[in-house]
C-alpha cells in the first residue's frame, strides 16, 4: 500500500497504527458485531470509549480534578463565543492578536457585547512574531492563540496571569506539556490536527469559572450543562471521539507528552536548520524566537522576492514525490509544512531531501 506524507494543515495525518486499529474494529467492535458508529450514544459501550478518552487526555496533561473535560462540537470556532458567553463577568476580557484566529474570537467577543481589549499584536509584520504584552490583574480572562496556524509562530511558554488564562491550542494540542496547576482557566483545541479527525473539540475548563443557568446563553452552550451531563446533553460525535480514544492511546505508547515534545523539537530543528542553511533560497516567515514546532511557513526566494512561480512548482513538485499539503494558507501563501505528531523525523527528512534537490535545479 502506497500512502502520501501528508504535511496538511488540518485534518491532517493520523498515525498509521490508529486508522488501521479503527479499520479493524469498523465492522465488528469489540466482537460484539456492530460499528462503533451504529450503537447508542447512551450504551456502556460508548460511554466506555467516551470515559477512556477523558482519562486519556487527564493522564496525559496531568490534569487536577478541579478541572473538567468535555468533548464539544461546533469546531474551535465556536468558543471563540462559548468563551466569553460563559466566562465573562460584564467587565473586561484582554486578548493579544497574533493573526487570524485570535481577530476572529476578538470579532466573536465583541459581537457578545464584551468589553474586549487587545493588550498587543503583531500585525505590524505580517503576524510573524509572538508580541510582548502584560494582561490586567482584574481582567474577567486573558485570551491567547499558542500557536498560530497559518503564519507558523508558536509561544514557548504560556503567560503568567492572575486573571484565568484562555488558551486556543487548536494546532499545538497534545504536542507538549502544560501545566494546569497554575492560572489556565480554560484551554481548548479543535482535535483535527493533532488528535483525530474533525468535528470535535477539546475543551479542559476549571470547574470553579463555570457558572449555573447564565442568562440568555442556550443550554447546550452553558459549560456547566455541559458538565453535568459528561458532554452528552445531545448526541455528540461519537466517531470522532473514538478517533480521538484511539489516537490519545497512541500519544500515551509513544511515551506521553514530553517524548512527543521531543520529537517535535527534534522534527522541527531538521527542518529550521536546513532552511536556514539554504543560502537564502528557503526564507522562514516567522522570526527565529517565535519559531512554531508544529508549522512550519516558509518563502521560496529569487533575486531578492518571493516567487510565486517557484513555490508553486515546489508544490506541483512535492505531490509527485508523494508529499501533499505544503501549499501555505490563502492568506499568507507561500509553503506551509505542518508537522504534527503524526509526522515522523524520516517523514521530515524525505521533505528535506526533497528541497535539497528541488533547490539544486533551480
Ligand atoms: N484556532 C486555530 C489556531 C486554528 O488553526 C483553527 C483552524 N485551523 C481554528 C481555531 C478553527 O477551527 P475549526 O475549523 O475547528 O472551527
């Protein structure tokens, strides 16, 4: 079986281990001679999966009981609303914009009414870095994006606060450690690019925020309904959640968080390095200290510009040696690689072999 390395965005690759378990078990789960697909939301069978999964991503992160797991739909897009329609106190939220995600939960937030204050950002550069900024101490919550998709920028540690920290970690979940004794709040990710498929969304929010029968917020958007019913108030996305079972499982064979977090570093120098040695024909879009370990946005340079025609060669270029996915985002265009935890170091290696050659016969 030929299969591509696949650098997409998101939905992007998922290990080949967890797609062969899930077609192994699609038609008969279990022995019980059923789909997961086919049974009740509300049987043992699924709640099993649905429990696992939680105690998964609790293992994993390490994640006090003061904190609540739940499997929501409406993408990562939706919380940019859920957020301040349930964390907001009416008086102000600080959020730093570091690119499109983050102006699009500000958009969403201030269409609530919120009282929304941007404390830094870097679109003076094309969103390329990581600003400098301090959040209020009386702020209702301080918002950030970790890792920002499209323009290939990444904050290496999160932000200390003494107002609840809001976390968008939708292209670095699961990727690496993080520490949920101290002041995150709430800490969400859509699990399509590093943890499943699309359709589902992680989200890890400290009990004590949460409150009960806010007004004017629908019940299936209260987080505390949410709660209280273990993310089944309606029939939730019952493959993607076993998808997401499976694929934590895996992270958990690999050795947990901190050898994946190893093996992004690992991943992502190869790459850096060798574009920083490419003699100015590769050019990062982010600058060096806001470098991301999971996207990695890159120029193809002649005489001084950014070609166009080139970048779209080395696409054209890529697919026929078996790489898909490297266009960068409409927005920003160029190439983009992303390399989640499902891109092994030989994935990357072969990318590299390949933008050694394709440099040489240009
Ligand atoms: N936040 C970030 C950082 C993203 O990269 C994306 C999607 N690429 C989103 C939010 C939106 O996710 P969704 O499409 O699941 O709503």
């Amino acid at each position: 079986m030929q299969r591509v390395i696949n650098f997409s965005a998101g939905p992007s690759s998922i290990p080949l281990d967890v797609l062969q378990m899930a077609q192994k078990e699609f038609l008969n789960y279990n022995g019980m001679g059923f789909s997961i697909i086919e049974i009740s939301h509300r049987s043992k069978v699924f709640e099993e999966v649905l429990n696992s999964a939680i105690e998964n991503v609790r293992e994993l992160y390490k994640i006090p009981d003061n904190f609540a797991i739940l499997f929501l739909q409406g993408g990562a897009t939706l919380q940019f609303s859920q957020v301040p329609m349930n964390l907001s106190k009416g008086g102000f939220a600080e959020y730093v914009n570091t690119g499109v995600w983050t102006q699009k939960a500000i958009k969403e937030a201030k269409i609530l009414g919120i009282d929304v204050r941007v404390v830094s950002s870097s679109e003076d550069d094309e969103f390329s870095y990581i600003p400098e900024f301090s959040f209020s101490d009386n702020a209702d919550y301080a918002y950030i994006c970790s890792n920002n998709t499209i323009y290939g920028t990444q904050y290496k540690h999160l932000p200390t606060t003494k107002c609840p920290l809001v976390v968008d970690s939708s292209s670095d979940l699961l990727s690496r450690e993080v520490d949920f004794n101290g002041n995150i709040g709430l800490f969400y990710g859509g699990i399509q690019k590093n943890a499943g498929p699309s359709g589902v969304t992680l989200v890890i929010v400290n009990k004590s925020l949460v409150k009960d029968n806010i007004d004017r917020v629908p019940t299936l958007l209260q987080y505390n309904s949410q709660i209280k019913n273990n993310s089944m108030l309606n029939t939730p996305n019952t493959f993607g959640i076993y998808m997401f079972n499976l694929t934590t499982k895996w992270i958990k064979k690999q050795g947990g968080l901190s050898c994946i977090h190893q093996n992004n570093i690992n991943k992502a120098k190869i790459l850096y390095d060798f574009i920083d040695n490419s003699n100015g024909f590769y050019r990062c879009h982010a600058r060096k200290d806001s470098r991301s370990l999971m996207n990695v946005s890159f120029n193809i340079i002649k005489d001084g510009q950014k070609s166009v025609e080139l970048e779209k060669e080395f696409v054209y270029m890529a697919e026929k040696d078996g790489m898909i996915g490297l266009k960068g985002h409409r927005i920003l265009g160029g190439i983009r690689a992303s390399i989640y935890n499902a891109i092994s170091l030989e994935d990357v290696k072969k990318l590299v072999e390949f933008m050694h050659k394709f440099q040489r016969s240009y």
